[in-house]
C-alpha cells in the first residue's frame, strides 16, 4: 500500500551518516550522555541485541554499549540525582569557530569550491584537514602527523549542512531545455516512425528472462547498425556528493586518464559488435591490403571498433571518425551473412567531433544559471 511505499522512498533516503549528523548537532545542545542512553533505551526496548547498539552507537559517535547501559541502569533504579549530576549539555564554552571565525571562513569558501568541482571526490574529511591545515597555519603549530584533528570529520560534515550543502546522489546529466523544442519533437518522432513502420524488416529478439532472436516475417531483409561513442576515466564513482544549491556540476565517470571507445553494435545473432572472422578479413586484405596499415588508433582484430587514450593530441574528431567509417564500409562487403541484406546505420548524434571548446562543467544545467560565453557558433565546410 501507500504507506509501504512511503516507508521504502524514506529508507532508500537514510545513511547511518545522516544520522550521525543530527547527533552531532543534538550532543552539542543537551550533551552526549543523554541522547546516548535515550537511544540505547530505546533499542534495546524493541529488542535490538547488545552487540547491534554498540555497533550503532559507535558508528554515530555516541558512547559506548556498557557505558550507556551504566546511565539506564541508574535512571532506571530512580536516582535521579545522580543521572543528571554532570553533562547537564547545554552550550557552556565558545565553538571553535566562535574562536577562530576566520577559519570557517575559509572553510566554507574551500567547500564551495570543491563541491562545484566536476569530480565528486570532496568529503568532510578533506575538509578537516583543510581546517587542520588553516590552524596550525593560524597558531602557528606544528602538529605530529599522528596528532587528532582539531576538528572532527563528524563535526565538519555538520558544518557543511549548516552551510547549506547537501549530501544527494552524483545523478546530474545534461540536459537543455531545447530537447522539446516543437522541431526537435517533430525530428524525434519521424525519426522513430521510420523504424517502427519498419520493424518487420529488422532482426528483433523476444522478451522474458531468456530472449530469442524472431525470424523476419516481411520486407527486404535489413541490419542495423549503432554507431556509439564512450568516453570512461579511471577512478572509482562515487555514488553521492556535497552539493550547494542549484549549482550541482555534471555527472563525473570517473576521476584520472580517459579511455574514448568508438564501436559498431550489430542488431543481428552475429553480433553484439562488428566483426570479420579470420577468413572474411583475409579475404578483405587482398582488395584493401591498406587495412593491415599501422593507424593511429587502435582498432580491435577484424573490426572497425576502436578505442584511444584521449589527451590534447590524441581525439575522435572529423577526420578519425571518417576514417573509421571508411574502414567500416570497406569490411562490411566481406561480412557473409550480411549477403543480400539491406545496411542502415545509426550515427552517434554529435554535429561534430572536435576536441572541446568549452568545459561542460562552466555551464549550468538550468536556465539562468551559469553560462560563459553569449552563444556558441559552429560553421561546417557548407557554411551551415
């Protein structure tokens, strides 16, 4: 019902960090010992087993299972006294930054920036040990290495909450508010009519857990071919990030050195991707024996696949993508079961290939937000 599915969105929403967060805040109005043996008490009262409260309170920050077992016993004998003898909470000394205002200053000013970074690799420990670094700057101390930081990763991933940042999914892709423009709708929609009054003519597969491929019932008999390009970094993905306001930056792949793939995905039992067998390719060498050529890409054995390291110098643009497609069609002749077949292809929908311009991540992903420059223009060879 209603009510489960509301139960699931609100898990699927909670992190122990989260709850680690408002325990931070909570401790430093009434102290640590009270909301610890309130939480205790109550997990302990539906039956959460010893060694599952310790690891939930350890993981939050709190005190530990035998010490907030202590607490409950003496409240619950009566001596009240006693329970509330010290750690009344409340806020009796300055906060660190009450102290040192320039340095969440500073702080704040670095998060901002970090978190409009494309790669989603900020977190609160970072910024402690940038807060770390602002102090021994400011004090002038010099800190053992193994010395504990002067401000808590849990105390700065508050900090950054009441900042205003947010910590939500890495799920930002672009999008422009031109994709429904009327022309393009009108474009999408005879693009996809032409296949779908089509769809009898192409090799399609079954549904269900274990697809198979149909047999042509009608029409000249025709392969499709997906042109696909991908761009992937090395580097774990992290699955959420600290965000400020609307200014999130673009879905980052990775961190570090980029891979550029550039493949032929075949709708056909043949595939997933483009390729000759040994005998085919042997005999596409004899008409185009430039195909066995040193190239400056890598091409997969008896394909036109081909991937690339990519860096200033080295780039899919014009002229490797037509070259790529050269040696495509070139191959395409040899392929046995493509006989008698009628070729389409669909083309990565990039205008052009070019080493960029611009980064994406200076502009912003809705209206009004960021944008450096008034316009882009592009001109091709047809002055288009």
């Amino acid at each position: 019902d209603n009510h489960d599915i509301e139960y699931i969105r609100f898990a699927d929403k909670l992190t122990i960090e989260d709850i680690g967060d408002l325990f931070e805040l909570i401790k430093d109005k009434i102290g640590v010992k009270f909301v610890t043996v309130l939480l205790y008490m109550t997990l302990r009262y539906f039956d959460i087993s010893w060694l599952n409260c310790n690891d939930f309170l350890k993981k939050i920050g709190a005190l530990s299972t035998e010490t907030a077992n202590k607490w409950a016993n003496i409240f619950l004998s009566g001596n009240f006294n006693e329970f509330v003898s010290e750690g009344r909470g409340g806020k009796h000394t300055p906060s660190f930054y009450d102290v040192f205002p320039d340095i969440e200053l500073s702080a704040k000013n670095y998060s901002i920036q970090r978190c409009a970074a494309k790669a989603a690799d900020f977190d609160a420990f970072e910024l402690a040990n940038f807060i770390d670094e602002q102090f021994n700057i400011l004090t002038g101390i010099n800190k053992d290495s193994n010395d504990a930081l002067i401000r808590s990763v849990k105390s700065c991933r508050l900090d950054l909450r009441r900042w205003g940042a947010r910590f939500e999914s890495n799920s930002q892709r672009p999008y422009f508010e031109g994709h429904e423009r009327q022309d393009v709708v009108q474009h999408r929609t005879k693009f996809l009519e032409h296949f779908l009054s089509r769809k009898d003519s192409y090799y399609l597969i079954t549904e269900g857990v274990q697809p198979q491929w149909k047999s042509l019932t009608s029409g000249t008999p025709t392969i499709l071919i997906f042109h696909d390009e991908s761009t992937f970094r090395s580097g774990e993905v992290s699955a959420k990030r600290w965000l400020y306001g609307d200014q999130a930056p673009f879905y980052s792949k990775g961190r570090g050195r980029s891979n550029m793939l550039s493949d032929f995905l075949v709708m056909h039992q043949s595939g997933p991707f483009f390729q000759l067998n040994s005998a085919e390719y042997d005999k596409a060498l004899e008409k185009y024996p430039e195909l066995d050529e040193e190239q400056d890409i890598d091409y997969l054995e008896h394909s036109a696949s081909a991937s690339m390291h990519v860096n200033s110098d080295a780039y899919f643009d014009n002229s490797v993508i037509l070259t790529q497609f050269e040696r495509l069609f070139k191959l395409l002749e040899f392929k046995e079961c493509f006989k008698n077949h009628q070729i389409e292809i669909i083309v990565d929908n990039a205008r052009i290939h070019s080493a960029r311009a611009y980064y994406l991540s200076d502009f912003g992903k809705g209206i009004s937000t960021r944008c450096p420059v008034d316009q882009i223009e592009w001109v091709d060879d047809k002055v288009v």
